[in-house]
C-alpha cells in the first residue's frame, strides 16, 4: 500500500530515534497531526520554517521530518500572532504532521554527526566524541580517520567541498600546515564538546555556530601542547547531511513491512545567512 | 612628570568607565599589580590573551587595559598549569598590571558601541538601543544614521571597510537590494539585544557572534513586517575601534592633571579564526 | 457591519479584562486563530473542552471567549494525542478562535466575582475581598449585603437557586440558625484567599473546589472568635454567571463602534460530575 | 497489667506504620507527650481538632492516634493563641499524648486504603495503585475487583452505603450505566494518583477531595479510549474505615505481649461541613 | 493590682521590642503561654534552658523573657523525647508562659548592645555600627567612646570587669599597646559584622562567638591601614547586661498604667563551658 | 638529586592526600606556582598569611603546604589591594608556590585528626567519627582510647598540655570529675559532627570554633542521658599536629624515589587572638 498511518511511521522514526534519548531540556517527537492520518509524502528538513512549509505545502508533504524544535520552549498560545503560531495554523489547515528528531538524532548510531562525519572525508570506523554512559557506539559528535595524513588546509577544503554551500567560508583556526589525520566533528554547535575534544587529543574539531570566548580560550588552551585545530561550519550545512541518511533509513524500514513512503530532502538553505562582504584586504583563502 | 601611579591611572580610568555600570555576572577593574608602582606605558588591547602578553612584555607596558575580563567566574587558583594562570605568573613576574573596563565600557558615553557606528559610517547624533533605565545617553548599542539612504549591499561593503580586516566577511541576512539608513549596532555578542532591536523598527542590526537559532527566528519573525536586516561580523573586530577611543581620553584626562602616559593600541587580531575555505561554488560576494 | 477582525475583538475584550493584570503563572489572551480573519460570532463558555468545540462547530462560532485557559502550562507539542491537541487541530480546522479571559477576569470591574455575588442575591456596593494594592475597585473576590439579616440556611437555600443547577448541592460548614448579612463570594477555588476572608470578618465566605484541610483549618479557626460561615458550590456554577455579563458588555462596546457581533453563552455543564449518590437515596441523574 | 507505658505503645505503632515509609515533606510520630508516661486507653480518629480533644477529655484518654498532622509544616510557636496550639496546652494539661501517622499509614500492608476498599465491598486480593519501588504490597492506593460487574449507578450506590454518612453524597463522573467491575480507590486526596489510575485502565477510581480541574481534565483524557469513571467521597469518610482497623491490631499485638489497652474509634465527623442547599429541596441536616 | 493578663504583658513587650523589627529568618513572640492567663513574677534569662526552667518553677514565676529562641527553626513536633520538647512540658504543666525578644531587642533603641556598650564602659551617645535603612538610632551593634585613650590591654582588662564572669578570659588580637578611645560592641555573634567594623575604623570591635577564619581575615585585612583590634568574649556574657535593663523598663511601662509585676534576672550562667585548662596551670573552676 | 620539580612534588602529595576526597565547597591543590619550576625547600603551615609568606621569604622556600585554602571561594582579581592579592603577588615574585591539602587531608588515614588524637594521648587503633561511606578507615574526625580511664579534668589537663601554646585555655563542658577514657576528636571547626559525636556515646569531644548555640544545645542534649563532654581548643593548635606528620611522610615518599626535598614546619601561631584578659588577673602575655 502506498502511504501508511501517522503512527506507524512515527513509531518507526522513533525506534530509529529513540526519544529517551533526548536531553531533558529538548522538545523533541509529533509536534502536530493526527496519528489516524495517512502519510504518503515526507519531507526531510534541518528548520521547520516557512520557507519549508512552503514547499511542503506546494509539493504535497503529508509530514515534516525537522531536525530542529519548533517550541524548544513551552508555549500556552499557537495564535497565527507569531511566525511559530503561523506554522502551526498552516500546517494543521493543510494536513500536514510535523515531527522533530533533534538530540535524539544527534546521539543515534548512526546520527547527525555520522553523516557529517561522512561528508567531510572521514572513513573507517567512527566512533562518538562523548560517548553516552556505559555505550561506546551512541553519544555527541564522532571521531573518525582520514584516509591519510595531510595539512590542515587540504582537510578545510575537503571539508568544505564536501559540505552544501552557504554564504560565508568555512573559519579555520591553527597553523594551516600542520599535518592532520584525526579528526572529531559535532552536527550543530559543538561548543559544549570543546573541553573533550580537547582532552580527546584529536588533530581537528570541525563543528558550528563558535563565538569568540570559547573558541579564543580552546585556541589558548591548545596553544599549550599541541591542542586540536579548530573549525567552524555554517549550523545548517553539518546537519543537512543527516537528512538524505534518516529518509533512506525511513524508506528502508517502512519497505520491509510492505509500506512505502515517497521521502524528499529539502535543499532549501535555512540558515539566515544570504550574502557576504568583506573589506579592501580582502578574503584570503587558507594558505 | 613621566608616568603615574597605578591607583592615579585606575582612578581615572574608573571615572570613564564607571564599574557600578557593569553587569551584576560581569567581572571589571584592577586584575592583578600593586595599586602602588608607577605606570608609564599602556597598552589596549581587546583580550588579555598570550600574543598580547607578549607585545606588553616587548614594548615595556606597565599596564595591560583589556575589554574582556581574564576570569569571568571566579577562580580559587591562578597556578600556571592554565594558560590564564600562566598570563598572571607573567604579567607579575614582568610587573604589568592588568585593568578590565568590560560591560561599563560598553553602556558608556562614549563606549564602545559609539565607535563602532563612527567605523561603519554612521553619523549624527547617536542613541542607546537599549538605554540604561533613566538614561537615555547610556546604554548597550547604538542607533545611528547613515549619511544617506542606500542599498543594505552598499552598507554591508561600507562596513566591511570601516572594520580591521579578520578572517571571513561580514555575514548579512536579507535583501541585498533593500534601502537602508537607520542602523543599530551593538559591539561583541549582540544576540540578547535581537528582540531590541526588532521592536526598533531600525534598517539594520549589525553585531558580532550570532548562531543560528536566534538570527533564524530573527530573520522568520522580521519577515512579517519588514523587520530589520542583519549583519553578523568579527568579534574581535566590532570591539577594536573602541581602543584607540579610550586611549585617547585617558592620555587627554591625565594630561590636563599633569601627568603622561604613553599608550599603544594593540593591532593583533585576536579571534581565533586565522583563515577560511569555502567549496566548488566559491564566496559570493554581495550581490 | 456584520462582523468584525479577530483583531479588533481581541483589541476590545483586552480592554475589559487588561492582560497585565492577569497573575504571573496565568495564560491568557489569544490561544488560537489569525488576527486578520473575521469575526461573526461568539460562544463565550467557562471551559475550552471538547463538548464546547462541538457547540461552538454546530453553531457556527467564529470565537471561543473560555474563562479557563486551554494550555496553563507551556507546551511543546499539540499533537492530536492528546485531548488538548484535539481541541486545537479542530478549532484551527474550523477557523474558530479562542481567547482566554481568565485571572485578568477574575480581578476586573465588574469581573467573575460581581456576576457571582449578583446571582447569589447580594446587592449594594461590591467591594473587593482581596484589593490589587492600591486600587479600591478591583480584586479577588467580592463582598456585599444581602437585603436583610437572614439564617445561614436561607442564605444558602437563596445561592442554591441563584447558580446554574449542577450534580450535588451546595455544602455549608457552621451554625445553621445563625443569622447572616455580609457576604464574601469568590468564582472559581477561592482557598487561597480563606486567610482573608477569616480577618475580614464576613458572615459567610462561598467559594468553589474547597478540600478538608483548608475548610477544616478554617472552620477550627473561626470557632474561636465567632468567624465566618463558609460554603462550597460547584466551581463551574461559581464563574458561568460571569459569561453572560461578558457577552453583554462586548456586544455594546463593539455597537459603539458601528460593528455588530451574535453572542452566545454555553450552557453546557463541563463540571466533570454528572450524577450523585448516597446511602438512602440512591443515585440521582443530573438535574 | 493494665497499660503499657507510651514508648512501648509508640514502638508497636511504628512496627505497624513505619516512619521511614512517610513522605519527605509529611510529620508522622509523637507530637507531644512523654515517653514515660502510662497509657490506659487509646482513642483513634482522623483529625486532631477541639472536638476530638473534648472526647479524650471527656473518656480518659491517655493517647490520641490521628491520621492527620497538627502541625504539617514546623512552627517556633505553640501559644494558646492559635487553635493548634489551644490543642498542644489541652493535650499536656491533661496528660494525654498525640501520636499521627499518616504517609506512612497510607502506604502500610494493610493500610488506609485497605479498609477503605473493603469498605466500599471490593474483594479478593488488594494490590497498590502506585506500589513503593521495588514492593508489590505496600504504596498509595489499592487495586480490587467487585464481587461481579455491575452498572456504575450500583457500585455507587454500594459505595454511598458502605462508607459512613457525612454531609453531601458522593459525586459520580462518567456514564451511570457503564459496567465496572476492577476499581481503584485511594484514602484521602487522592489527586496526585488520578494519572497512574488513567494508566492503569481501571473501571474506576474513587478518591477524596478532587478540584474542578484536575477531575475535568481526568475526564477528557478518559473521554479517548474508554478511561475510568470517576467518583469523590468525603475526604474524612475514606479513613475513617482505617480507624477501626488500626486499633484492632494495636489491641492484638499488644496482647501478644501481655499487655492490655483499651481503645475506642471516634465518631464525630470532622469534615468541615455539616449540612447540604440545593435548588429545589432546601437544606438538609447532617444525616 | 498585682499581675496582669498575659496579653497585657506581651503587649508592653512588644512596644519595647518591634517584632516587626526581628530578621525574617528569627522566631520572636510568645512561644507558649495563655494570653488569658495572670503573670505576677517575670523571669529574664537569656536562654530557655533547663537550668532556667527550674529557677522559674522554683521562683514560681508566670512568665520566662528569654533572649535566645526555643524553636529558631519549624518542628513538628514538642514531645518529651527532646530537651526542648520537656522545655515545652514542664512550662505548660507549671503554667509558666515564654516570650522571645531576639533579634527585635538587638536592634531596638535602647537594645542589647546598649547595655553591652555601658558594661564596658563606653560613655557618651551611643549610635548603631549597622543602623536600619533611613534610621540613626536603631540597629545591629553599638559604637561609643572611653572617658579617655588608653592602652588597649587596659580597655580589654575593663571590659572583662564589666562583664559578668564566665569560664575562660577575654580573647584579644592586636597590639596590646595601641591606644583606643572609639569602640564597637555587638552583643551575641557579631561576626556577620565584621566588615561594618573594619569599614567604620573603630579602634576595637568587641563581640562573642568568632571563628578562627572571620578573625584571622580580619586581623589581615586591618593589618593594612591600622584597622580595628578584636576582642571575643562568652556570648552569655554579652547579652546578660540587656537583661536587667528589659526587666526594669517593663515594670516602669507597666507601673505607668497601674500594674505591678514582680521581676527578676537569672543569674545562671548558661554558656556550655564550666572550667578551662591550661598547660601550666591546670583546669580552674568557675569563677 | 636535592630537589624535584613542582609537579613531582605535588604529584606526591596527591598521592598522599586525594583531591578527590575533598568536600565539593573546598578548593584544594595548586594555587599558584609553575609546574616546572624546581622545588629544594618545603614550608608547612595552617594558614598562607602574610606572616608565613615572610617566613617562607626569609627561609627561601619553594613551597608552602597550607592547610587552609587562600581563595576558597573563586575570585575573578589577585590585585594587590587585598591582602590575599598581596600574598598571590609575594608569592609569584619571590618563585614561592602555594599547595593546600584542606579537606583532603581532614579525611585522610592518616590525617589531620589522627595527628590530634596522637597529641592529647589517644592510644591504640583510631577510628573515623564519620567514616566515608563504605570506608572504615578514612573519614572527618576520629575516635580513640585512653590509656587509662581518668577523671575528665585530668584529660583537659594533658590535651592542653599535647597541643602548640596559644592564647586561651581550653574551654571544657561538663562535669570534671566524671570519668572520661573514650575520646573523639577533630582537627579544626568539628561543629558539624556534633550529632555525630552524640550519637556515638563518646566520653568526650574535642574540636574547635564552638560558639554558644551549638555548644549550649549539645550539652542540652547530653544532659539526657549521660552524653559527651566537650572540649574547645584553638582551632590553629588542633591542626598544627598535622604538619609535622604530612612533611615527614612527604620526605619519605620522595626518598624513596631518590629525590630530596628540606621540609620545615612553622610555627608561627596564626590564630587571631594574641593576648586574654580577665576579671582577676589582667591581660596576659602570649605565653
């Protein structure tokens, strides 16, 4: 039978993402529809923005799969007086369901950072950069080899070729000649890992969304026997790998059980970012 | 006479940068040397931070005046087996004191929000984007005019040529195309004025350090309604243009009591970030 | 005009029941629907719950006015799981709106309370039991005269007749016989406010959702010193007096204006009790 | 010998109800009394109130076992200005000593909700609604079934019989005519429990004390999927049947020892309220 | 007439000593006791303890002042198992009452650090070292001055003539040559006090109960700048002076209205320590 | 080799006393210092006080062991303009390091109250009065045995006798004549281990820092039953037997390794006080 019910394939989303494995602050499973409506379409997203809704609406989606919150926090209102409450309101007047896998996903075997693992050149066997208690295959950001040694400025521009384009480079912090191999990467923003990727004595840590302070004490830190590099992605770009991952998985799954769903990635780039500028002495590529 | 007390010198300085102006979490004033030696060189620089140590110590600096603080939390030990512990050791060994004028740098008149607007051409009179309570003179941020209206491209360029060049551009979100004039800019991490600055109704909000999240509801929300657009830049960047401010006052302030002090603005680009990569589809400039 | 914005509705109801006044841990305002779409008629009922979406659907309501707030808590999800999420899918489905007016209610002039000592036979000035500090008119609760010194056991008989018939009768803690003038009443569980009933010195305090503990302590405490009476009614009879008095002063505020909205009060029981029983008489259907 | 002295005859109360089993936030024990002191007789009730100490007064009493606290948070103050304290200069003055237990008799094997479902003609092997982690004996609230299924207006009549008469009958929530047959009940205010009853898919959950909003809220959620009815006693007539129990087995496990006290249950209903109003038929007199 | 009503009493009391004026975390007032009851003989002690319970039986006093709380924190519970417990007891079976004035008498005009400060001599007005917000006169401690400058080993041999004796000397730090005229006294454990001290540049700051950290802090913050020297005496010491000074206003206040009322100061010394050791000179009695 | 480096010595005393014992409050280990510099000369003391540091200066240490923390709440300033600031900048200038061993060392076996218990004539196996849990031999305090039963006035006698001269006897509690042989003792402020030492049914025990609430209530609570006597000592003389037994330990364990350190303990008394005075006698010397 082509398509299936909201809950069957929620259930199958949540054996894939278990939700007990969610951090307590996060807010993650169905966040509207009916679990009695049929699901033939499904649209994989990293934001559950209006640039989504938009093409889920157009193309027909009967579910969203996002990998951020829509409500990270509670709310007592959806009223169409807020771009959330618009979301809402279009979505349940176009039946269409919105699920999130968010930390859940992050810590999955495989999960968020396995597909960025993958996507920046990493091969061999990955394994987590924190691991959960007692599990040494789920937990936050991998660790994973590159094929061979090379300087960190190969490894940037491997990793930005193989991450989608946004505005604005990927930043590189260390000696651009420094040889590297082994590399720790976190989907989304890793600045809560920076302390263990430090301990963990990786050659790089690739991940998003760095400020100042945490980045200039980690570089501080490391400047102090031989610490990580580090490397800054655009939020949207380490997680997007993960979508195409979970809709095969998803497809697989429901297959087995004589269920298909059409799965579809959206290439929508939802990060705020849409140009860049820079001054007289212009942008220097890594040297 | 050549030179100063240091209690002269913090004096003087704490009557430009009131600390009961300072956050409650925030942590200002006199960091380490004795209120006692003499002071006749000064050096400003943004974090106290080994490179800067190092331009202290060659230059002969008596005193360090950093904006950001070296222990934001507080720390029962300053052993140099920390590189913050190994900036103290150095900075006694070499009798060099170090001042912190943070969170009351940035709310006073002028501060370091004032010239930031001056390095990104904004002109006029200039008002607090959030004023401190009963004051409409201080406060965080600025909003300012541009001589004349523009395109949000032609600022963002102008911008990005007012600011010290660092690695990677400035980053903008929305329509390039759009005219602009009314700016508010807010030097260093910005993120906790967004909803400030929406409810502004200015042009522009440019600040440095934004993730994701917060510049992606910004941006969903702006859209209803012609909200503002957004320029993200370097942290380090936004916050330089304040030094040779502050230099320059406090050598006129102790000149008219008879005293002098040599200062110096520290030009090491202190972000971690030291170079960028970008993939196949290249940096687009602002189009 | 028939009809009228959702905005300009809410606009008008915030003027009655001022937002600000609502209490701290309080939900109200807009919970559902689009500011812009338009308004013809109005259900005004005492609980958002599923028998009150049915009428509010076969009726053709444009707006719910609940004095209950839906979601008190924040929410994450409105999923169809659960029985709240069902009430928003179907209300956005239908285009029908819901708006709180709950504590901002309560304390208003005239608010929940006026109704509530108007329907048990009070006359005279109301004035608050418990004042927002520096305001004579509004409040918590209401005190007021009967017309005549009458037995406890009348007055209650009177408040019997005067509220909506609902499974189980009204019950009352104290002398019978004794002879009573000055109430207080409070709409809805008025616990909370036993403390100040007990040092004002009514006659009698009539309240809702009353437990042992608080009406014992109370009872034990009014022994000494000949204080008040206290009576328990249904929580659901206490506040639907108010809804009337709420359609009535809506419908002129907004015929001031030229705009015309259909009003209509649920007379829905939603008090979860639906029948009685006890030892001799067996159990009675709902009257 | 006639009488034990008050440690021993506290030992075995707290070898039946054992302190460690209270709640973190409940006062179980010897409220006041000496430990020295010769009990003759014992008198068991559910509250520690003035009426109850003029029964002691009046028998001889040299112990009160209550179910309920007197001082349920600490007070620095047992001044005769306050009814509660009244109580501790009576209790002293006359030498008679108080005892509660509470919590710790709620969760006991058996316990308070034993006598209650015994009460109100459930049979067969009881179990905890929310069994103590790790013991399927003891918890809040028990589990039994009636001798055979039977419309809910039955069991609520059988239920009305069985407990002792107070003001007011029992109020029933959910189809009168719906078969039931395994019911839950808890002693007291049983409203912390009223989601492990919904979970447990009982026919029915009868407790004390229950509000406008968690029973309206109980009943929507059981409304989907053929939840619990509902029904809400008098909080005094649900322990009161524990009474009986508890002075029957001091009497036996003193008796084991040798030792002899006589004990009597007492009958005054202190709940709060002592008479009934409702519409058509006036007010009626504690039956 | 002889004796009053205790109502009366505490009255007086409570004029004398504002609990409105006690610290939010301090329990002052009547702790048992009728206010119907007659009071002929009043007890001032500074601690209800045994000791002092049976002076006022033998005494056959109605009523106990005592300076320190019986319960400073909430119980539950006033059963004879507890020293404080039998406290309860033995007062209420005597129909002996307790009032507290603690921290309301530390601070009123005069209070406990009055009489303190005229104990050891100081002379003069007196104004308090900590005074309450927008009031000169009342306050935490005492500052005064000496008829003349002397020596400090000469005031600290003043002060230890003026206290009533206890077991172990006055303790000194500082020069016991430096000479002193301006001193602050803080009657009980002043050490919440020690900043004011040092910040007021008093020459001696005299209290009871410090530590070994409070005191040796102290000592290296006044080394810098000629701070204050610091003299710890016994606790008790320091607040009987108050004593006799309470007892005499409250039978001037009640003389005034017509009522006599027999008073007397507890001269039991109610600090635990009965005898000190020395290597020397071996344990001494109390003297 | 005479000497190691720093980070081999504190590696040792690591060893020797677990940081990870240390309460969660306490901020034990390195304070300042270089890990790499040389380390020839240890000085061992209870308080990093300007005097110690001038000993420390003078005896050209590399190292002071204190017990006491010098921050034991974080500071975000080591300015001079404190007098701890003072003692971080005397330090670093004069290659001074700084090591606390505080609780660490409170629960170690040995630790500090064993060097106690040796001190005042405890014999035989000594025993935690607070063991760690599943650890019989570490924990706070310690218990022993006289070598004979002794009056408890005799045992005051020689625990004055066995521990370091300062100013102030040994304050005693409780009948001297009573025959004393079991004794628990803590090093420093033991107030917290007061119910312990009760429940412990000790003869005595001896710590430090009481002040009158505690004391007065422990005795209270004794006086019920033949409870404990109480000893009150310097806090300084109850740690300083510690001293001794850490450097020599320090020495052998370096020894052991072929490295060679000089050890010193100071004996500076750096308790506060200085002098006593009393009623009689007058002031007297430090003896």
């Amino acid at each position: 039978m082509a398509g299936s019910t909201l809950a069957v394939v929620t259930a199958e989303l949540e054996s894939m993402y278990d939700p007990a494995l969610a951090e307590s602050w996060d807010a993650v499973g169905l966040v509207c529809g009916d679990p009695a409506q049929v699901v033939r379409r499904v649209l994989f997203a990293v934001d559950p923005v209006a640039a989504v809704v938009d093409e889920a609406v157009e193309w027909g989606a009967d579910l969203i799969v996002a990998h951020h919150p829509l409500y990270l926090r509670g709310t007592t209102s959806v009223a169409a007086t807020t771009f959330k409450g618009r979301v809402v309101h279009r979505l349940i007047k176009n039946d269409i369901a919105l699920f999130t896998a968010h930390t859940n996903a992050d810590v999955a075997d495989p999960g968020v950072s396995d597909a960025l693992a993958w996507a920046v050149g990493l091969i061999g066997p990955l394994r987590p950069l924190q691991p959960l208690p007692g599990d040494n295959r789920r937990g936050l950001g991998r660790i994973g080899e590159l094929p061979e040694r090379m300087p960190l400025r190969e490894f940037a521009e491997l990793a930005a070729k193989g991450l989608p384009p946004t505005a604005g480079p990927l930043r590189v912090a260390g000696d651009p000649g420094r040889m590297v191999r082994t590399i720790a990467v976190c989907g989304g923003a890793g600045d809560s890992l920076l302390g263990t990727a430090l301990a963990a004595r990786v050659d790089v840590f690739l991940t998003a969304d760095l400020r100042h302070h945490p980045a200039s004490e980690f570089m501080e830190a490391a400047a102090n026997g031989d610490g990580p590099a580090l490397i800054d992605a655009a939020h949207w770009a380490t997680e997007w790998p993960w979508l195409a991952d979970a809709a095969h998985r998803l497809t697989s799954k429901l297959g087995t059980k004589g269920t298909t769903v059409e799965t579809r990635v959206s290439d929508k780039v939802t990060d705020a970012w849409t140009a860049v500028a820079q001054g007289p002495s212009g942008l220097d590529p890594l040297r």
